[in-house]
C-alpha cells in the first residue's frame, strides 16, 4: 500500500510538459482546479477532464503511475460517491425508508466522483513532470512579490519543497521498518482496531527517530554549504519562457473559451 503513494515523486522523460518553464505548470495547475469547481454541467467538466488527460498524455508519463495515484485514494472516491447517491431529489428509482435512490442522486455522485478524480490527476501531472529544484525556483519566483512585504519566500518555498521531497522518503523508510518487524515476528495485520494500532508503536518510533536523524543531516549539510537563505543568491538555471511555454499558454486559452462557452451554453448540473 505504502509504495502505491506517488506524492512528490518525479518521473524523468523528454516531454513538452517536463520541459515547460514549472512557473507556468504551477499556474496551469490551479487554473485546471478552478475549472474542475467551476463546471457546472458534464460537458463543461468532460472538457476540464479532457485538458488534464491531454496533459497526461503529453508527459509521456506510464498510465500506471497515474492509476498508482489513485490507489491510495480510491476508498475516499468510492465512499463520498456512494454517500452522495442519496442526496438527490426527485422521483425515487428505489426507496426502503427515509434511504432513496434517485437519478439526480446517480448524477450528482457521478459528477463529484470524476471530480476528485480529476483533482488526483491534475497535481499528479505536476509533480510527475517538475523536479524538486524546479519547484523550488517556481514558487520562489511566483511568491517573489510577497517578499516587499517582508515575507521569507525563499525560505517558505524551501520548506515546502523538502516537506514534499520528504514524503516518498519517509514512506520508503516506514516499508523498510515495517518489512523488518515482520521478519522479527511482528503481526501487523490481524486482532481488531486497537491492537493494529498498537502493532504500529514499534514501526512509529524508529521512523520518528529516521525522521530527526535526516533532518539533522540535511541541516547540516545545508550549513557546511554557508547557506544562509535566499539572500544574495544567484540562479544557475534561470526560468524564462520558450516556445513550448507559448505553446501550453495557448492550449489554456482555448480550454478556457470552451469550458465558459460550454458553462454558459448548456443547463447548469444538480452538483454545486
């Protein structure tokens, strides 16, 4: 379960989206979020769901990295799908009590289903297709701004870049852990709630302790270095936009004519 989290995880390749300047991916990340809530029917969200695969397909990025992303949060999928089945109103398809079933209720699970899904997809494109480093300059570039007021950004893009370089790190450090009290005779699996939870103690401590012990090196490391935040620093990779960025810019703009012109064309759906 733990490897199937592809969270912070890059994927090398040669693509148009792994060589687009990460400012604008970040940005085109949230717009396809923006357009993901802002459907209103199925046809303007097929049309934000066809910007996304378009995206995928673009990375040249194996399918089953994707589907791997999904894995981890396909119980949340399926759960809020079916708890959204009866909310809808109208005409019930079944009935037994005060529990209906209608065909609003199918649609409104439908559309809040390909939504979350959707979401998965659109960051999994970001981080599949940007290096930590790339991220990193991104956000620092973008928040840049905000540092007229006196915000830390180097430091706040920093932090959060570690935060999510650290994600596939610790869940590799937790499998190792885990596999290793196995092989000691450590039953994980079995006994009810209470007893899995106390089962985790022994992989809890050593990881919290990997987790400091990493910390610490890294600080260490970063302070031999004489690093010292973003003051004075220079850039040995600038970000400036190329072709290929002109390129995805424009995708974005006719995305975005057809998705309100669809919004606006067509009756808005149950789901709000």
């Amino acid at each position: 379960m733990l490897s199937d989290i592809t969270l912070g995880q890059y994927f090398p390749a040669r693509s148009p989206v792994h060589q687009a300047d990460p400012r604008l991916k970040i940005c085109l990340t949230i717009f396809s979020i923006v357009l993901i809530f802002s459907a209103g029917n199925f046809f303007s969200l097929g049309l934000a769901v066809g910007y996304i695969l378009l995206g995928m397909a673009s990375s040249r990025t194996p399918l089953k990295l994707y589907l791997k992303s999904l894995k981890p949060v396909l119980f949340i999928i399926v759960f809020t799908g079916v708890l959204n089945i009866f909310y809808g109103t109208g005409e019930p398809l079944w009935q037994w009590g005060f529990i209906k079933i209608t065909q609003n209720g199918l649609l409104n699970s439908l559309f809040v289903s390909i939504r979350i899904v959707a979401l998965i997809l659109a960051s999994s494109v970001l981080t599949f297709t940007t290096s930590p480093t790339q991220l990193t300059d991104a956000i620092e570039r973008l928040l840049k701004p905000l540092g007229k007021l006196g915000v830390p950004v180097h430091e706040f893009a920093m932090m959060m870049t570690i935060a999510l370089r650290f994600v596939p790190l610790l869940l590799e450090e937790t499998d190792k852990i885990m596999s290793a009290q196995k092989a000691r005779g450590a039953d994980m699996e079995s006994g009810g709630l209470v007893q899995r939870i106390k089962a985790l103690v022994p992989v809890l401590i050593p990881l919290f302790v990997s987790a400091f012990r990493r910390a610490f090196d890294l600080a260490t490391a970063m302070e031999s270095r004489c690093y010292h935040g973003g003051e004075g620093r220079t850039k040995m990779k600038q970000l400036h936009f190329g072709a290929v960025d002109w390129l995805v810019l424009l995708t974005a703009a006719l995305a975005l004519g057809g998705f309100v012109a669809l919004n606006l064309a067509f009756p808005p759906s149950i789901v709000r």
